[in-house]
C-alpha cells in the first residue's frame, strides 16, 4: 500500500460528484480536498478488516472493491462490489462502532481517503448531505433485503443467473455490444457473491453454456441470452 498527497484533476472531479458534496462551495471542497489522502491497493489486497476502529470514508477512483465476511473456517460472501466514483466506509464514520466486514481490493485501485473528524465536522453543519446518506442507507438495506430473499428462496442456479445478470448490465463488448462478465469475477469470486462453492458454480456455468445462455470469451463471460436467464429467476 503506497499513500501519497495532492489530488490531480480527475481526483478532484471524482470528490467533488459524491452526492453528499451536491450541495458543497467551491471553498468548502478545496478546504476537504487539502485533508484528503491517497492510497494505492495491489489486487487482493485488504483496505480495512472487520472490526477495524472507526476510521475514515474512501472513495474509489480507479478499480473494484469488493466487501466480504469471512467465517472462521475461511468460507467468504461478498456482499456487494463497488466501482470508480463509489464511496465506503460510511456506516462506521456515522455510528463509530467498528467495522462490519473487510474491504478488499478485487483489481488494483487507487482511492481517496477522507479524514473522519473532517467528514464528521462537515455532516454537522450540512443537513442536506445528512439527508443523503439516509437515502443511501435507505438504499443499502433495500438490496440487503432482497439479498437474504435470494439467498433463502433461490436456489444456486438461479442465484448465480440472477447475478449474471445484474454485473453484465455495465459492461459490454465494444465489438458487438454484448454484455460481459469482467474477468475479475472468475469462478471463485462468483462463489462468493452467491454463497456457493467453485465447484457448484463451475457446474452451473458449463449447464448455461451447454444451454446456449453463456459462453466463454478469455477470461470473460459473454451473455447469449438474457432473457433464458431471467426466466429462470422468476
């Protein structure tokens, strides 16, 4: 891990379009980007532990983050992945207890580091951006929600087709416009997101391919038809 100082414009750009900073001077932000930090993570490697202290907010501008629990017999689910322009570490900033779960860096990333006195300082005097991070958390719970349903009512299969589905949405083929799978959601970490074992997934995978719903493209997952897909999520 590599920290560093001085934001560049782009790092600049990515603060200043978090939403809770809608609202924020142009004053404001050069007095909370002169606090901010940066960081650099190689791929795999973890940003912050469970039960860490309450620390800082991050914000991605390069790379994926992936948010996991890890049992004590080294069984992992990742619970949510993030992208450039996302922010974590909210919760514990806003409550002060310790962290719920590792970050970890699924590609290499580079990402800022606001101070949690400085963040804290600002949410006292901004309503608005309170009301943002409620909408946020608002959100959050909604999806955890529908992640316990899937998880309880959804057999691997499906679980697995429904989040083909969901990380295909963002990525597509610049050649013919297909969605993809990015090659950093190989087999093992689709595991993780559905709560499975590499095996299960590999199986599931060569049934969807067999199917004509998948196939392989390098490292990638190309999407042949979505709507197969989704049928069997209903």
């Amino acid at each position: 891990m590599l920290a560093v100082h001085h934001l560049s414009r782009e790092e600049l750009r990515v603060l200043s379009q978090l939403p809770f900073f809608a609202a924020t001077s142009a004053e404001e932000m050069d007095e909370i980007a002169v606090t901010v930090r940066k960081r650099s993570y190689r791929r795999g490697e973890v940003i912050h532990h469970v039960d860490d202290v309450a620390g800082d907010v991050f914000v991605i501008v390069h790379g994926v983050v992936k948010h996991r629990l890890v049992a004590s017999d080294g069984r992992q689910f990742t619970h949510s992945i993030q992208e450039a322009g996302a922010p974590f570490g909210l919760l514990s900033v806003i409550d002060q207890h310790r962290r719920a779960g590792d970050a970890v860096a699924l590609t290499d990333c580079d990402v800022l580091v606001i101070d949690r006195d400085v963040f804290a300082r600002f949410l006292g005097t901004h309503t608005e951006a309170k009301s943002e991070l409620l909408h946020r958390h608002v959100n959050s719970m909604r999806k955890q929600h529908s992640l316990v349903h899937d998880l309880a009512f959804l057999t691997v299969p499906m679980r697995l087709a429904k989040m083909l589905l969901f990380y295909s949405r963002a990525h597509a083929d610049p050649a013919s416009g297909q969605p993809l799978i990015p090659g950093y959601l190989n087999q093992t970490e689709l595991a993780y997101l559905v709560g499975s074992t590499r095996e299960t997934v590999n199986q599931c995978l060569k049934t969807f391919t067999k199917q004509g719903w998948i196939s392989f493209d390098h490292r990638s997952i190309r999407i042949l038809d979505a709507d197969a897909l989704s049928r069997m999520t209903d």
